[in-house]
C-alpha cells in the first residue's frame, strides 16, 4: 500500500500500485509508475569501489508532470519516446530538484498503456504555488502571478494568491520588472535555504488584456 499525496499536500493511503509523478517526494521507495522517456543521455563516471561505469540520466513523463531521472546502471530499456512502467524506483533531490532514482532492483517493463505524444509531454505544466510547495517543489513548470516585492538584482518574490515563493531570473532579461507586474514564469521549483525558489528560464509579463480577461472568467465563476 502506498502514500499518494494530494492536491495541497494531504495525502491518502492508496491501493492504487502506480503513482502520478507530479507530487513524488524526497524519501519515498518503492515507487511504481508509468511514463514515457523524453530525454536520455550517457555519462561515464569513476568510482572507488566499482571504477568506471555509465550512469543514465534524462526526463520522463506523464499526464501530470515531467521528473528527471537517474539509472546507477547501463539499462537498454530507457531510450527516447518509449513508454514504460518502471517499478521499484525511489526518489532522492538532487541540488534541490526531486528525482526519481533507478538501481539494480527496479525493473523495466514495456507497456501498452497509452499516454500523451512526446511533444505534448515535453510542455510544462501550470502550477499553483501552494500545489509546488505541498510537493516540495516541481520540474519544469508555469507558474502565474504578480510580483509583491522587487530588488535591484534578479531577484524578486512572486505571488499568485495561493502563496509565494522567490523568482530568480536566469538572465537579465525581465531584470527591471517592477512591484505589482503580473507575469508568467517558467522554470524549475527547487527548495533551499532561502526557502522555495523558481529559477526562471523564461519570464513574460501578462497583458493588461489577458488579466482583464482572466478576471471576467473568475467574476463569472463566483458571481
């Protein structure tokens, strides 16, 4: 039986043998899962006890998020665009990204179970800021909201109703965004001890058309 994490950050205990890799968490093992390989490299390492190996590396994917991952071994079961369920897996952070960790006892196994094309998968996903600190961060994800507090450098704090978080922008570009801009961000949620931070590889500022339009679609909602 397994813990599947909720919306928000609540969890259930669950029958359920395959988990969603959108709310994956440091620590947890034994993970099953079904996604689809969107990215896969090769990198030879030395190490002490074992000398030179291949380590794997890359991002998977399903309906609810993209997660990168890593095999301590040469498996020829993970290559590009192909569809699997991984089982017995674990996940670890990495530089404060969550990853899902492959060793010699998790299996590989072709599946027929049928998901998104690879180009649709590869999109990032929009996400709320208390839904990604819930998670304890997220990978390659959207994130709306209105700047509440801008410095001088590249950073600033970024705040979408729901919560906040710092916005640190990868380039200078979107530097002189100012107090109470609205935009949309890109980018990965990585926790450290600054708190959650969204390393922004893209940044946009939101038309005053689209916020008066997103506006009127809330009033109709609730009015």
């Amino acid at each position: 039986m397994q813990r599947e994490y909720k919306r928000h950050g609540f969890f259930c205990f669950s029958d359920s043998k395959n988990r969603g890799l959108w709310c994956l968490k440091h620590g947890e093992a034994e993970i099953n899962t079904v996604c689809r390989v969107l990215e896969v490299s090769r990198r030879t390492i030395t190490t002490r006890a074992e000398g030179a190996k291949v380590v794997l590396s890359g991002i998977i994917a399903d309906s609810t998020a993209k997660l990168p991952f890593v095999s301590w071994a040469e498996r020829e079961e993970l290559v590009n665009d192909k569809i699997m369920l991984i089982e017995n897996a674990y996940v670890k952070k990495w530089k404060g990204l969550t990853t899902l960790y492959i060793d010699k006892n998790t299996k590989l196994i072709d599946t027929d179970i049928d998901l998104p094309s690879r180009s649709e998968l590869s999109k990032p996903k929009k996400r709320t800021i208390a839904e990604i600190i819930g998670c304890e961060g997220a990978f390659d994800v959207i994130v709306e909201g209105d700047i509440v507090f801008s410095s001088e450098e590249t950073e600033k704090i970024l705040d979408d109703g729901t919560g906040a978080l710092l916005l640190e922008l990868q380039s200078e570009k979107g530097a002189d965004i100012g107090f109470a801009t609205p935009i949309k961000a890109r980018g990965n949620v990585v926790e450290s001890e600054r708190g959650y931070v969204l390393i922004a590889n893209a940044v946009t500022i939101k038309s005053e058309k689209i916020v008066m339009a997103e506006i009127k679609n809330f009033l109709c909602k609730y009015t």
